[in-house]
C-alpha cells in the first residue's frame, strides 16, 4: 500500500529495473581491501587523497562523465548510522545504488539516505534535487518507505505554520490519515467537551477562535492487543495569561509535536497491517488569551474527579492531557503509550536529541532500550521518582498544575500524569522536543519525529506474539 502522504513529496527512491550507477559506501578499512574495488577506481580515490571520513563524497569519471562515486563512512558506522542523507544533497542528478557496504546494514543506509532528503518547500519556490536511490533487494523496501512516510507526515505537521495548523486543521490532518487506512475517526468539538466530561481539554482551548476538541481514531479488532497512543495537541501555546516572552513563543507552532508524532507511529502501525486494536487520541487546543481565558489561581476539576489548582497557565499541557489518558485508562489498554512536548526540564536534563521516556514498566523499558539501539532512534529512561510526587500537591485542590521550586521539572510532569493512569498497567510518557535545532545528514532544521520508528518495532513485536 502507498503509505499516506499528508503533503505531496516527490519519490526518493528509483523505480524498480532504473538503470543505476554505483556508490561504493566504504570505512577506511575497506580501502585496504584492495580485492573489493576496481584497481583504477582504488587508485583513483588514494590519488584524490579519499580517507572514507564520515560523510565524504569522491565522484569517478567514465568515459568523459560521472560514473560511480565513493562515499565514506567513516571508522565506526554505529556512530553514524544515517550519514548517507548527506548523498541526496552531494550526489549529481540520476539514479544510484550502493554497491558496497561490508560494514553497515543496507537498510539503514537506505532510511538514511532518505531522511535525508525530505524538504519543507510548502512555501517557497525551492525544488527537490533530482537524486534517486535504488533500494536493495535484499530490503524491506515497503517497510523502509513506510517509515520514510511516518517521518515525513510528522516534520510536515510540526513544520506547517498555525495560521494553516490550527485545532480545525489538526482534526482535517487526522481524519485523512484515519480514512486513507480506513480507521473510524470521531471528534468532540467545543461546548459538547463539557456535556462528554473533557474540562480541562476544555478550559485550555476555550480562548482561541479556533475551539478546542478531542480526536479519536480506531483501527483494527478487537481481541487483538490494544495499543492507545495519546499526542499532545497544543497547536500553539501563548502561554496563555502567563505569557511567553518573544523568544520562547517563536516556536510554538512545534507545540503539537506530540500529535504529530503518535500520527505517524499510527501510519506505521496501519500501513503495515499490524494485527492490534488501535485507539489513537488527540487533544487539539490552542492555548490563546482573550476575555475568558483560564486564570492563574483558577482551580477545575478534571475528567478523573482530581481537582487542578492552576499556578501556571504555561504548563497546560498536561492539563489536556490528564483528561485524555483518564479516558484512555478509563478502557484500559494493553500498552498506553503518551507523547508531548512537555517541559524545558526535559531539555536540560537530556539535550534536543535524546527522548526522555518515563515507566514503571520494568519489561517494556527493556524492550524500548533494545528497539532505540537496534534502530539508531535513541531514548533515555528518566526516574518516576515517588519521593517528588509530595511537590505537586496544591493547597486548596489535590494537585497542581506548576509545582514552585523549579526542581525536577520533567519528573514532577510525568507525575502528574501518572496520577491519571491508575488501571494501565504498561504505559509510558515520552517528553519530545520535535525539532532539530542544527542539520543533520538526515535532518535538516525543523520539526522531527522522535522515538517512533524505535516504538513501532515494539508494537510490531507485540503483534506478532
């Protein structure tokens, strides 16, 4: 099946029988194995001095033209598993394969190779270079694709501005990934939050012209394991009363990254058919200011009957989802899985390129660390740590939304989560940055899927069991 295309993309990759011209993706010590290489072709890249460094390209003429190229990849080819995104920027127009690659998996190098050439030009006159790669035979080339599509549906969500990514056209976005599979998509819009018990998806979102709802998705049958994914879908976030200064707002088109990121593990999960009961929810608010906006000092009563004393309407976030994973537990699933652009705590503790996750699921943990590894989509474990719980107590509700002190940030968020996720017993909450603050080979700046290709492998192993 072609994998769902939220935005139109030119392919990446050469249609099958394409005639293509080798790249030889080679670590130094393959360079001393003279027997794997053309002797005019080796002496051509030691007389233009080519080492294999990471990411290096050498083009090799033919008959007056270009006709292979070598590309290095450096020493240790773990540490830089999607270096080849660099090729779809260096490689001169045409289709290509690669011919060598002794040292690395030929399915990495082709994802890389991809994710290298996604390109944001939704507004701008800038074309995709002419440069296709032939995916090996030996290659899951529709899993590879399906992949690629996940990624891109995510950065292209991130990467839209809100003037056209607002809560009307998060739900649009969502209902065509759900009919294209043929999954049942049902939204609850506006005042209805607070007939159907939603308050705090509610409260967040009730000051933007563009009002507040909770999307749902289902996918396949039941018997099979249920798998929730729930995004958070703060399309912009203000900062609300408690306003963000200049510099901490520019990005807050980003604020949706959770969303956008359960959508495409979502478009895995269905592309591949994968034998699970699938529920995914969003709640997809704009956290505006105007007259009725939620107030410092307010205090709401959430979906579960906790009582959210607001010291702080910048972390409402969790508000929106507190009242999600309640209704999520409320059924519960197999594994719940949450993803959110939670807190600048996160950040500090981890950096832009780790996704800190929290569990108390010992197994699962186990299983997300393999995944991460064998995927080069890399998490880090940070502690569900008990002892803090004490600080989002609130005097005059049973918790609040923005303990003082400023400690612990990132944990005393998953903690106020976990008071919401009572009945699940495999559920884990990942605190993503969605965005890249510098290019990478196979990223360039903007927004990012984390995580996700690492969490598919884990549902597609649970499916198979």
């Amino acid at each position: 099946m072609t994998p769902f295309q939220y935005i139109e993309r030119p392919s990446v990759f050469s249609a099958k029988g394409a005639a293509t011209k080798p790249v030889y993706a080679v670590t130094p010590a393959d360079l001393e194995e003279e027997s794997k290489f053309e002797p005019s072709a080796l002496a051509w890249a030691k007389a233009a001095g080519f080492k294999a460094e990471a990411g290096a390209l050498l083009l090799m003429p033919a008959g007056g033209e270009v006709g292979s190229a070598f590309f290095g990849l450096g020493n240790d080819p773990v540490e830089a598993p999607f270096v080849t995104g660099r090729l779809s920027k260096l490689l001169p127009a045409g289709d290509w394969h690669i011919e060598t690659a002794a040292s690395s998996s030929l399915e990495q190098l082709a994802l890389g190779y991809g994710l290298g050439a996604y390109i944001f030009n939704r507004y701008k006159s800038d074309k995709q270079r002419d440069v296709r790669l032939s995916i090996p035979e030996t290659v899951d080339a529709a899993d590879v694709e399906r992949q690629l599509a996940a990624v891109f549906l995510a950065r292209d969500l991130v990467n839209t501005p809100t003037n056209e990514m607002g809560p009307i056209e998060l739900e649009a976005a969502f209902r065509a990934l759900g009919e294209y599979y043929g999954a049942t998509v049902t939204s609850i819009v506006g005042e209805d939050l607070l007939e159907e018990n939603f308050p705090l998806i509610h409260t967040v979102g009730r000051a933007s012209v563009s009002p507040p709802r909770l999307l749902e998705l289902r996918w396949g049958e039941q018997g099979h394991p249920r798998v929730t994914l729930v995004g958070k879908g703060v399309c912009f976030d203000t900062g609300g009363l408690d306003i963000k200064g200049a510099a901490n707002m520019a990005l807050m088109k980003k604020d949706m990254g959770g969303a956008a990121n359960v959508m495409g593990l979502a478009l895995m999960i269905m592309d591949a058919g994968l034998k699970v009961d699938l529920q995914v929810l969003v709640p997809a608010v704009e956290n505006s200011i105007s007259g009725n906006a939620f107030r410092p000092g307010d205090i709401y009563r959430s979906r579960k009957g906790i009582t959210v004393q607001i010291d702080n309407t910048d972390a409402e976030g969790r508000l929106v989802l507190a009242d999600a994973l309640a209704y999520a537990d409320e059924n519960p699933p197999d594994l719940m899985i949450d993803m959110s652009t939670l807190t600048g705590a996160a950040r500090v503790a981890l950096g832009t390129e780790l996704a800190p996750y929290f569990t108390d699921d010992e197994a699962l943990s186990a299983k997300l660390m393999e995944a991460a590894k064998a995927e080069a989509d890399p998490m880090w474990r940070l502690p569900l740590w008990m002892g803090y719980d004490k600080d989002i107590r609130a005097r005059a509700a049973d918790i609040t939304n923005s303990p003082s002190g400023g400690m612990a940030g990132a944990i005393t968020a998953a903690l106020f989560l976990k008071r919401f996720v009572t009945v699940t017993k495999s559920w884990a909450h990942f605190d993503i940055y969605a965005w890249v603050l510098a290019d990478k080979p196979h990223a360039p700046v903007g927004g990012e899927a984390f995580a996700i290709r690492a969490l598919y492998r884990v549902i597609r192993d649970m499916a198979a069991k």
